[in-house]
C-alpha cells in the first residue's frame, strides 16, 4: 500500500462490526437488560442502601427524616442507547421508575410548638 493511499479505518470498522453483528446497539442493549433480569431471577440478596439523614421546612413546620433506606434496589430501565464507534463513547438513557423508601419521621410546627410542645412521629413506608 503506497502512502498516498488512505485508508478509512473507521468505516472499515464499522463495516466489520456490522458484518458481525448487524444490531450492535439491540445486542448491547439486551445485554443490560439481561443483567437485571438474570439478578433478579436469582433472588440475590442485597443490604439496602442506607440513605443519610435530611430535615427541610415546609412553611413553618419542620420535619426530620431518619434511618431512612430503600426497601429494594431501583430497577433502571434503559430508554435509550447508541454507540459511537468513532469517539468510542456508549450513551444511555435510562429512567428510575418507582423508588420505595421507609424510616421515621418527626414533624413539628415551630409557631405551635412554643404554646404546645407537641410532636409528631412515625414509620415512612
């Protein structure tokens, strides 16, 4: 091969894949699919993710979230995936869905509270 020639070693590659597995992206994406299907299958025990203790005001009321944990690890669903050979960069998109959390609570108003030390707790489910 003389120098002048050029060679295209990215759309040779990408030729080369397509050859080999014409639906790189639907593989790649069943892939990850598979991977949760197959730990959840399995009934693989995991610890629950412990979360870190947060207190916000809504208006004049504060509340206290504590030993807060999720009741199972979140499932993500993949949305969206493509592969770019030519940067070698995978992109996913991928959505949550439904996050179950327990712990305790505690809430109190801080206007009332001065006239009526009362507060309020319980179990988040």
């Amino acid at each position: 091969m003389s120098e002048e020639e050029s060679v295209d070693i990215e759309q040779e590659l990408d030729e080369l894949l397509t050859k080999v597995q014409p639906n790189l992206q639907d593989v790649i994406k069943r892939s990850f699919t598979n991977v949760v299907l197959q730990h959840t299958k399995n009934g693989e025990q995991v610890k629950p993710d412990v979360l870190g203790d947060t207190s916000y005001f809504a208006k004049n009321t504060q509340v206290n979230l504590t030993r807060l944990e999720l009741v199972k690890s979140p499932t993500f669903h993949v949305q969206n995936l493509s592969l770019d050979l030519k940067s070698m960069a995978l992109s996913l998109r991928c959505s949550l869905g439904e996050v179950n959390v327990r712990g305790i609570y505690s809430a109190y108003n801080e206007n009332l509270f001065n006239l009526i030390p009362v507060m309020a707790e319980g179990h988040v489910v």
